[in-house]
C-alpha cells in the first residue's frame, strides 16, 4: 500500500549565515574565510582587536560593504544583492554613526520611523522616549545632547521599527560605566521582549560576559575561536573573558594548543 | 509595520517624503542656510543688473536688449543653485555622519535622488523667487512674462543640473569627502562653454562643437532669441530636452555604478575625507 511520505519540515533558517566570507582592501585581508551561523532570537558577542575585521563583518551583513568572496546571508536573503528583503527587520547602532545634529531628536525618530514604515508612529516613538528615558529631550536638538543622552537617541533609533535583527558595534563606547550599564540593561530587555538576533562588537569583555551566550574570537580577519563564554574560560583555564581575550590577542591560544 | 515592497525598484512616497521632510526640518532650523540660498543670487542680480544699465546707456543695441543680462543671469542660477540644491542636501548627510544610517535602512538609491531632486526644487524656489521680484523692482524686468518659453528654460536648465548633482553624488560616494570642491566648482567649467553672456558664434570654430553638446547651451541661445528678437526657438528646446534626457540616464547610470564601487571599495562605512 502507498504510504505518503513524511512531512518534511521547513529547512531552518539562520538569522545570519556566514560562508567562507572573505573582504580584501587592496592588499589587506580584513576578513580571511570566516563562517558561521547564528540562531534566531540568539544574543551573540563579536570580539577582537583594533584591524580584527568585526566592523568590515557587521558591514558586510548589512550590505554597506560588498564581500570579496563568499556569502552572507540575513533571514535567507543574501547580502548585499537581496538586501531590500530583510532591511526593514533589521537596525543598527553605533557610536561611529551620526544622526543630524541640528534635527531634534522628535524629528530624528519621525524621519527614521518613515523609511521604516512604522505604523502609529507618534505612539512608537512615546513608547520609545518612556524606555530610554528620552521625553524630556524629545524637542532638543540631538546636537546639543551628551554623549550617553546621544547613546540612547541613537539605541531608539536602532530600535524603531523593532527589529527582528540588531547589530550593534561597541555600543557603549565612550559611555560612564552607570550608563553603559543602563544601556545594556535596555538591551537584555529589549530582547527578552522581542526575541530578536543581537550581534554585538565590543572591545568590552564585561559587557560580553554579561549579554552574550556566545562569542566569536576574531585575530586579523579569521575566527580564532567561538564558544559561550563559560566555555572558554574553562578551556583557556583563566577567570574571566577578558584573560581570554589577551590570550587570543597575544598568541598564548596558540602556543597553548600547541603544547597540548 | 504595514506591508513592504522587497524590489530595488520600488519607489516608495513615503520614504521620499521622510528624506524631503528631514531636509525640511533642517533648514527650518537655521536660518543662516535659509539666507544663504538668498543672498548671492541677489548679490548676482545687483551686478550685472546695473551693469546691463550702464553698457544701455553706452550702446542703442543693448538699448534694445534690455533685460538679456539679467534674464541670463536669473537662468545660470537656475542652472547652478539647481546643482549646488541638490549637492549641498547630499552633503549634509556627510557632514552630519548619517550616510550609513541611510544606507541601511530600506531607503532606495533611486528614491534618494528623487528627495534630492524634489528638495533641489524647493532649495531654489526659496533663493530664486525673491530674487526674480527684486529684477522687477530695480530693474524692471519680469521674467514671468516669457510665459510658456520660460518654463521650457527651466525645465530644461533643472535637468542638467540634476545629472551633474547625481553624478557629483556618486563620486562623493566613492571618494568621500575629498571630492567635496566638485560639488561647488565643477559647474563653473560649463559656464564658458554654455555661452550664458554671449552667442555660440563668438567661440572658435572648433570649440563651438563642445558648446553645442551641452544643453543649456540651447537654453541660453534661445533665451538671448526671445528677448532679442522676440522669437521663441522650440528646434532649440527640444535639442536641449533631447540631450537632458541622454545625459540625466546617464547620470543615474554613473551614480548607480559608483555606489556599487563604493560597496565594493567599503567608502559607504568610511565617509570622510
């Protein structure tokens, strides 16, 4: 007798799929044939040093920067061709990007929330500015706002159309460690919430340790490892992420496996 | 989020209005960039409106032109503020570090020179119509009353300088902020070519070639024929629209082609100099 076959399930689809992903600048390698895969609704840290590759990455996953070689793709659409499928599920934050100075942080959010379509826009933006604690500055020029009150108009920004995707690169830079923790704060909360893919590029092992259920370890464009953080302090034998972190920096990772 | 269209080629008026109302906003806050677009067109106007008086005084024919200066000076702003219009809104966004906001939002390349355009338009409306009223207050000349031949002129002038503002864009792109001059001079090379202040004929033979590939060449003989001689020249607008119609394709060609170098090059995350 015909017996029909088994309902295959849809095949998963990552948050974001890295394939061999290479980007070379005239003669440098900023990203030298990494791969990796993440999981929606997973929170994930990008560690490296200065020249790492984690920008040129993030770029290339937003398709601001073309790849050499390999592929990336967002919630299945490749970047950059098929970039117009996902922009409007994702957003970006980070202290290297401006918003208009002279615009009040109200025309800011207005502007934004139109490229992004977002419905009852007043509404979102007044549950924003509640959030990040930004109401009493909603009629300011964002110019005239400090470092950590810029922080949290460029975070409602990033937060606008609410992302199922948000890349952030150092999000806390510059910032008083109060407020940086503040920010992360929004952040974990904004997840729980949403349940969106975060990657997140920090020179911060804190706030890694604190955000992130797992890390890629980039060195000069390849990933030297990639584990949760508990993972990789037991295996590197130190006591914190950060000690990792010089290990990987100074080649001990290696002179270490090495003598295993 | 309401439903959003996927395809490169949408053109979206509401993310249109977004860009042309963060323009808006801007020079609604300063009133310094509101008397900037005003002040030189006026200064322009003073100059060669009074000398237009005095070469009057001196000459029967000029006697007879009257208004040829003026007219051609009102057109080369049309011709260079349409441009510096459209320039000067895409370099705000570099200079305010938000290009890469743009860039990754679902904002098209194709519907960001359409705010560009729309705001070259309303950035020389602001400039140009408080200057048109002072020529017909000092100097007696209303532009408005060549009609239908004045919207042919302008028509025709305001697409030239959007294909120079879109291909100044693209290389801002790509270069970043090095190329910045480009934006205020590169329209200064077309001036003597396009022969504002005076005929084609006077240039030499061979020169005369260039002149004749670039519309508002056709623009200016044209209006130099209207308000001279009274006669108003359509063989002389339809070449002008013919070659404006090659030239901003091209323009959107080159625009579209230097974004993807820029992609390629990664100038989109570094847009300074």
């Amino acid at each position: 007798m015909f017996e029909p076959p088994e309902p295959r399930s849809a095949p998963r689809v990552h948050a974001i799929a890295v394939d061999q992903l290479v980007k070379v600048y005239k003669t440098t390698r900023a990203v030298d044939g990494i791969s990796f895969a993440l999981e929606q609704g997973s929170i994930t840290g990008l560690l490296g040093g200065n020249g790492a590759g984690k920008t040129t990455t993030i770029a290339m996953i937003m398709g601001l920067v073309m790849p050499t070689s390999g592929t990336v793709k967002v919630l299945g659409a490749e970047m950059p061709r098929e970039r117009y499928q996902v922009l409007h599920k994702m957003n970006f934050e980070s202290p290297y990007v401006d918003m208009p100075h002279r615009l009040t942080v109200r025309q800011n959010l207005k502007v934004f929330g139109r490229l992004y379509a977002v419905e009852d826009l007043n509404g979102r933006i007044a549950e924003l500015a509640e959030q990040l604690d930004l109401t009493e500055f909603l009629d300011r020029p964002t110019g005239k706002l400090s470092a950590g009150q810029k922080t949290r108009v460029a975070l409602a920004k990033a937060l606008i159309n609410s992302p199922q995707m948000l890349l952030l690169d150092e999000p806390t830079a510059s910032l008083d460690p109060d407020t940086a923790d503040w920010v992360r704060g929004r952040l974990e909360r904004f997840r729980k919430e949403r349940g969106a893919t975060v990657l997140l590029a920090s020179h911060n092992m804190a706030e890694v340790e604190r955000l992130c259920e797992r890390v890629i370890m980039m060195k000069r464009g390849r990933i030297e490892d990639d584990d949760t953080p508990r993972q990789l302090i037991t295996r590197y034998g130190r006591e914190t992420l950060e000690e990792v972190f010089l290990d990987i920096a100074r080649g001990r990772g290696e002179a270490r496996e090495a003598a295993q | 989020m309401s439903a959003v269209s996927t395809s490169a080629l949408t053109l979206s008026p509401h993310r249109i209005g977004a860009m042309v109302l963060r323009y808006l906003y801007l020079l609604r806050s300063s009133w310094t960039r509101l008397l900037e677009l005003i002040y030189w067109p006026a200064v322009q106007l003073f100059v060669w409106g009074f000398l237009q008086f005095y070469i009057a005084q001196n000459s029967g024919f000029f006697a007879r032109a009257a208004g040829v200066f003026i007219a051609a000076v009102l057109m080369w702003d049309v011709l260079f503020r349409g441009q510096l219009g459209f320039s000067v809104s895409f370099l705000e966004e570099m200079w305010s570090r938000n290009l890469s906001n743009l860039m990754i939002s679902p904002l098209r390349p194709i519907e960001f020179v359409c705010a560009l355009m729309i705001m070259s338009i309303i950035r020389l409306a602001i400039g140009m119509v408080p200057v048109t009223l002072l020529a017909i207050a000092f100097f007696d000349f209303n532009i408005y009353s060549l009609g239908f031949a004045l919207a042919a002129f302008f028509m025709n002038l305001i697409l030239t300088s959007w294909a120079v503002g879109i291909v100044v864009a693209g290389v801002l792109l790509r270069n970043g902020m090095g190329a910045e001059s480009l934006a205020w001079t590169l329209m200064f090379v077309l001036m003597p070519l396009t022969c504002v202040y005076y005929p084609v004929s006077v240039l030499p033979d061979w020169l005369q070639a260039f002149a004749w590939a670039l519309p508002p060449t056709y623009v200016f003989e044209g209006m130099r024929a209207l308000v001279m001689q009274h006669v108003f020249r359509a063989d002389l607008m339809l070449a002008a629209f013919a070659l404006n119609v090659v030239y901003f394709g091209a323009g959107v060609i080159v625009f579209l082609q230097l974004l993807k170098s820029a992609r390629r090059v990664g100038s989109l995350l570094q847009t300074g100099e």
